[in-house]
C-alpha cells in the first residue's frame, strides 16, 4: 500500500477514508455491492464507487471480483477486520452514552448505530483536537481550519449522539461523563487504523509505525532501553516514545491509545479488568549507597542497624513503597521516616551519588551506575522485597506488528541467561 499525501505532502490518515470503509465491511459481509445496498443508505453504484476511489487511493485491490461474487484479498481481510474493530469502537461509545444518560434522555431514544453509522473522520479528529486543546480557537489552530468550523463540527457530534459531551465554565472546558467515553472511543478507533497501515506495511515485508511505551520509574530499569535498541537495530523505520510517569497516568494513557504498552512492577487488578498483565521477571531489592560510602566499613548486620541513616523512600502508594516497608517489617522494625520521595530514577541517582542517603532499588536499576564506579550495593540482607516487573496492554487491544516485535524482545531480555 503506498502512503498517501495531501496538498501539502503531509501524509494522509486511513481512518480520513471511514466513510468508504462502510462500504467496504458492508461487501465482505455480503459478498456483492447489490445485496450491501440493503444494508446501507448508498445506491449499488455509489458503494462500487465508494470501493474504487478506496482502491485508487491506497494502491491496493481490496476485492477479487468473480462470478460468485467480490471476495476479500489478503490486503482486504486485514483493513476490513482493522475498521470492523474501529467501528466497534463507534458502536461501544454509542452504548456508552446511552447507559449515562437513561432511558428518558434524548440519546436513549436516537436509532441504533446513528453516531457509528454517521460520523466522518472529521468528527473524530476535530473532537479529539478540542480536548487535547481544551478550545474551539487552539484547535481550529491545531488542525488548520476556521473556529466557526469546529464549532460547528462539535456541535454535529453532540448531535449525533444525542447528549452534551462537555460543559464550559469561567475555569474553562470540562468534559462529561458522555464526553470522556466518547473521546476514549475515538482514540481507540483511530488507533486501529493507525496499526492498520503498519500491518498492511508488514504483510509487505517492512515495519514501519509509531511505538509508544510506558516506563514505570525504578522498575524496568535497562530492560526497556535494551530492547528499544534491538528493535530499532532491526526495524530503522520505527518511530519510539518512551513516556515516564505514575502508574495513574499511564494507565489513563493506556486505555485512550496513547500508549501502547506499560513496563514496569505489576499490580493487582480488578476482575473483568480492561487490561491484561504478563509477568517478565521477578525483581527484588537491595540497599545501594554512592562508591565510598561511610557504611562500607561498618558492617550493618541488618536494616535494623540502619534506621538512623538518610533515606529515600519511593512514592507513597506503589510497589517499591510497598517492599520497602515490608523489608523493614520483616526486620522487626518501623520503616525510617523518610522525608524525601523521589520517583525519577536520573534524580534519585544523582542524590545517592552527591550525599550519604540510601535507597532500596534493584540491582538491574544501578546496573550502570555500579559498572561506572558511582553506586554500590552495600552487603545487608533484606527481606521481603520480591515484586514481579512485566508488562501491561489493553485486554482488547489486537497488537502492531511493531509492538509484537517489542514484546518478543522484552521475554528475551528476562530470560535468567540475560
């Protein structure tokens, strides 16, 4: 599939062909564009030409055209399934709003499949603007076009769904209940267009495409830079993210598809959790000082000896806070008060080497800062510390040949030979 561009050489989304695409699920589920016209509001002759103007734009012929009828081509099959699981995600925000807002609402009373059935690329990307922006003014800048025209778009939006997606105050633009769903919808389903023109660019043998991972502080450690530089060494085309922060926000950016995958300490989920977990390793901790420090010599026996000592403690409410508490439970002392919280590995480093403070952080963490001569583990049991270091997705997430890719190489860098 060639890459397509518009007047200025900027290269064109998928999702911008979402209407043709209708016509396209609308045929390979019926076999013929006559038997498709029943199930859409387009004349047999503006499906077929629909399906040809699709064809000429990307370079590929989606459909085999027989006797029996039109049959899907490889290159079909794959951005047919692609926009059936983006248009789940139309017909999921639908329902969405619906249950929000009740039966009474005016949403409740709307035909099924109006907003999914309906609404252009346009829509999508103009709303998804406005809430990255939070105004009509800084996304008409962002996208190129009028103000008038996104209010205008914005307001086509809410009325296809029947319901208010955000409500404007003097403090500024807040988004509804309505409003979040639709916009985590939208994200999603312009997400799997994104990943089908990477499979489309795979299935021709190249990988190209975004990649966007979560790094948990003061877990992954070197395993994410590793296996970036693997991927990267073979796939040149790739473009990385790499994104640190909360568990919290990546979460959030997770189930918006604006990241790709966490890695990082697990956590407990919740049944029928929208997100699934594969344990890489299990991590354990241990208490590191900068080279030279005054407890080199001292011989501690135990945490207990070391209550006294300056102490950076991880964030409150994370697993490493979490072990670092159990380790000196398991001493049979209270933790150190701990006035100082760090959760950037790069800062937490910086005041371990430029003062006396400890810390209990993996050894995989410091592995270079040891292997430079400006941390070291001092020899003190600790107990209790083991928290297993993996990965997270979206359980219903169906991945780009470029993150199956980074996977592969994240379970080869566990492996306890690595």
């Amino acid at each position: 599939m060639s890459q397509v561009h518009d007047s200025h050489g900027r290269p064109v989304p998928l999702a911008r062909h979402l209407k043709q695409f209708r016509s396209v699920l609308a045929v390979s589920k019926t076999g013929s564009t006559a038997h498709a016209a029943g199930l859409l509001p387009l004349s047999q002759s503006a499906i077929a030409r629909a399906i040809r103007e699709l064809e000429a734009s990307l370079g590929v012929t989606l459909f085999e055209r027989a006797a029996r009828g039109m049959l899907l081509t490889p290159e079909g099959r794959l951005l047919a399934r692609r926009a059936e699981r983006a248009f789940e995600q139309l017909v999921l925000a639908e329902t969405e709003v619906r249950n929000f807002v009740g039966q009474d609402a005016a949403a409740a009373r709307l035909p099924a499949g109006r907003f999914s059935g309906s609404c252009a690329y346009r829509h999508l990307e103009t709303y998804i603007a406005f809430c990255a922006t939070g105004g009509e003014t800084a996304a008409a800048a962002q996208l190129g076009i009028s103000q008038p025209a996104v209010n205008q778009t914005l307001r086509q939006l809410e009325h296809l769904l029947g319901d208010k997606l955000f409500q404007r105050s003097l403090r500024g633009m807040r988004l509804t209940e309505s409003g979040e769903a639709v916009l985590r919808r939208a994200k999603l389903a312009l997400a799997e267009f994104r990943q089908a023109e990477e499979d489309m660019a795979a299935l021709h043998g190249k990988m190209v495409g975004r990649l966007v991972i979560g790094s948990l502080p003061l877990s992954s450690g070197v395993l994410v830079p590793r296996a970036v530089d693997r991927v990267l060494a073979m796939h040149k085309d790739i473009h990385v993210t790499i994104v640190d922060g909360t568990y919290d926000s990546l979460m959030h950016q997770l189930r918006h598809a604006d990241v790709d995958v966490i890695v990082g300490a697990l956590r407990s989920l919740e049944p029928n959790s929208d997100v699934v977990q594969e344990a890489l390793f299990e991590d354990t901790l241990s208490v590191v000082a900068r080279q030279g420090h005054p407890l080199m010599g001292a011989a501690p026996r135990g945490l207990r000896d070391l209550i006294g000592e300056q102490w950076i403690a991880p964030l409150s409410g994370t697993p490493a806070r979490a072990a670092f508490e159990r380790a000196f439970a398991a001493d049979g002392v209270a933790p150190p008060r701990a006035p100082l919280e760090v959760n950037s590995p790069v800062v937490l480093q910086a005041l371990l080497m430029d003062s006396n403070r400890l810390a209990l952080l993996s050894r995989r963490q410091i592995i270079r800062g040891v292997s430079a001569g400006l941390l070291q583990v001092v020899p003190v049991p600790v107990k209790e510390t083991s928290r297993h270091i993996g990965l997270t997705t979206r359980a219903d997430a169906d991945p780009s040949a470029s993150l199956i890719s980074l996977i592969a190489e994240l379970r080869a860098l566990s492996e306890p030979a690595n």
